[in-house]
C-alpha cells in the first residue's frame, strides 16, 4: 500500500510537472546567480525601456532572484548599433537595437524597411507571423547566422518626418529638407525618393544635430521624439506613417546556449510576456505623446487617403531600387500580413 501511495505521488508530481510547462522553469532552477547585463539606446520611461523593465521584473520572479538582469538605458553604453556589436563580440550579453539598424548586420533586416510593406490595421497579423509563424522562424535563423539569439521584437511604432523649420503639409514641403535616418540603405534611399537630403546619425547625437542645424528634420514615432526632447526644436509634423520599426532585443548566442536549459527557458518566457505587455501600453504612450506634441505648440498635419497614396507612389521606386538585395520569401512573408 505505501508502495503504491508513493508511486501516485511521484505520478501526480510528474503530471504538474507536464501540464505546468515553461512557466514553472523557475521553480526548477536551483543553480548559481546569474548576472546579465542589457543595453537599449532609448531613453527611460519610452514604451521599449518600460518593457525591458518588465522583462527585467519578470527574470527576477520567475528565477526566485537568482537571475538578475542589469538594464543600462538612454544610450549609457553607447548606440544601438555599438552595443549590438559588443554583443556579437560577446563583451555584453544583450542589447536591443532598431530593425533598420540591424540591417547593418544582416541585410535580411531591411524587408521591414521598405516604405508602406506594412500598415497599423494589420498590426496583429505582423505580431504572429513573428511570434509564432514561419515569419519569425526565419528570423531566427537569420540571427543565428550573426551570432544572436533574437529574445523579443519590441515594439517601436510607425516613423512619421518632422521639422524644425518649416511645415509639412505635402510632399513638396518634404524636398530639399536635411533629415536624421539611420544606418538603414532603404532608410537613406526613402528621404531621396523624396527629395530630402539624407544624414546617418547615431541616435544619442540627433538632439545636437537638430538643435544646431546639422539637420532640419527627423523621422520616427511620436513617443521618442517626445522622450528623447526633440520637441524642444522640433515645430512640425506629418502622420506619414512610412516606415514601422521594431527594436529586436538580442543575445549574444553563444552566451545564451551555455546558460541551463531552465534559464533559457526563463529569458524566453520573460521574453513573450513582457512583449505582450508592452504592446499593449505603446497605443496609450502614442497618444499621450501626440498631445504633449500639441501641448509644446507643434503642428501635426494629418495626411489624407489622397495625400497618403502620393507618398506610397513616391517611395515606390525604393522597392525597385533594392528589389536584387531583398530576400523574395522573407517579402512574400510579411506581405503575406497584410492581407
């Protein structure tokens, strides 16, 4: 009889053990501390640095305190790009950078580039294909390949052009303006189409740039221009919509596979609930950016469906320009969305 209660005792334990899946991971994991240290380029209190902060909270909880994840924010280790390559040379264990940025990295990246391949009303269908479908498969082999292991997509939001000097109210507003981009060649190549003049700058440099004329305009989401006080120069605006980025939190590969299975398991876990999190706060930081936008006097011109279209055509060459470098099927991927 005691036999047998012991046996169901083990059974019973086995079966939680089964139906619990990763989320116990923490539970089990009984080994040394660990300490990571990850690096993001935006400043604090965007919607990316508050969902790296979850992350952090979450690593925390779900290892019982002992794995720790240091977060140094607002470029304190240098840009994205930097850190990224610390990553890589594994001298730093994470960092999150921007979709265009990584394009620097591999060039499978820049299909997220491509002005208008996506649009806020198939936002969840994007979601999926990179969590869970063939779309985000592929992505992480492409990191794999470069010595990362992809940890979450953060979300970033849709860039929209802004001035410091002038309105922007149409398309030919837009020409002859110098304009902050990234590294991204597709990035550099969508200001031409437009007929504005292009300047890569490192993100923690722009505010300087703008404020002393080095450029006269940006593009990106509301939340950073605000956070990051560009808005101090910044006068105009329009709701372009023309590019959706992402910040990808990555790990270097090698570090990641020498962890325990169970810590891997947390870093994952980690990974996807404080995604899931902090897609969902960005659409209230958006619109408390947009009015503080408003607050500090700046003009927003909203494009109509007419406007939004001429801007599609604009860019539209940009496709042909880099149709030779893309990846067809990664494309044929995230087209595949917008449906």
């Amino acid at each position: 009889m005691k036999l047998s209660l012991n046996i169901c005792i083990t059974c019973m334990a086995a079966a939680l053990l089964v139906f619990a899946g990763p989320a116990q991971s923490a539970e089990q994991y009984n080994g040394k501390k660990i300490t990571l240290r990850l690096a993001s380029p935006s400043p604090t209190g965007s919607n990316m640095v508050r969902g790296y902060e979850k992350f952090v909270e979450l690593v925390k909880e779900k290892s019982n305190g002992k794995v720790r994840v240091k977060l140094f924010a607002n470029a304190l280790l240098g840009s994205d790009r930097a850190t990224m390559e610390a990553v890589q040379r594994g001298t730093l264990d994470m960092a999150s950078c921007s979709s265009p940025n990584m394009a620097s990295f591999a060039r499978e990246y820049m299909v997220f580039d491509l002005p208008y391949v996506t649009s806020p009303a198939h936002q969840k269908q994007l979601y999926a294909a990179l969590d869970s479908g063939e779309l985000g498969k592929r992505f992480d082999a492409v990191a794999s390949g470069i010595g990362l292991k992809t940890i979450m997509y953060s979300e970033y939001g849709y860039r929209n052009f802004a001035s410091t000097k002038k309105p922007l109210n149409s398309l030919e507003d837009l020409k002859g303006l110098k304009v902050r981009t990234t590294d991204s060649p597709i990035e550099v190549a969508v200001a031409s189409a437009l007929g504005m003049q292009p300047s890569p700058i490192a993100w923690g440099e722009t505010y300087t740039a703008l404020q002393q004329g080095t450029v006269d305009g940006e593009g990106n989401n509301w939340e950073h221009m605000v956070n990051a006080k560009h808005i101090e120069v910044l006068k105009y605006a329009v709701d372009s919509q023309h590019n959706y980025s992402m910040h990808i939190l990555m790990m270097n590969k090698k570090i990641f596979d020498s962890l325990p299975a169970p810590v891997q398991d947390i870093l994952m876990e980690a990974g996807r609930e404080a995604l899931q999190w902090q897609r969902e706060i960005t659409i209230e930081h958006e619109a408390r950016a947009e009015k503080a936008m408003l607050d500090a006097g700046m003009v927003i011109h909203r494009l109509s469906d007419e406007e939004r279209e001429a801007f599609k055509q604009a860019t539209r060459k940009v496709w042909d320009q880099f149709a030779n470098e893309l990846d067809k099927d990664l494309l044929q991927l995230v087209l595949d969305t917008q449906k």
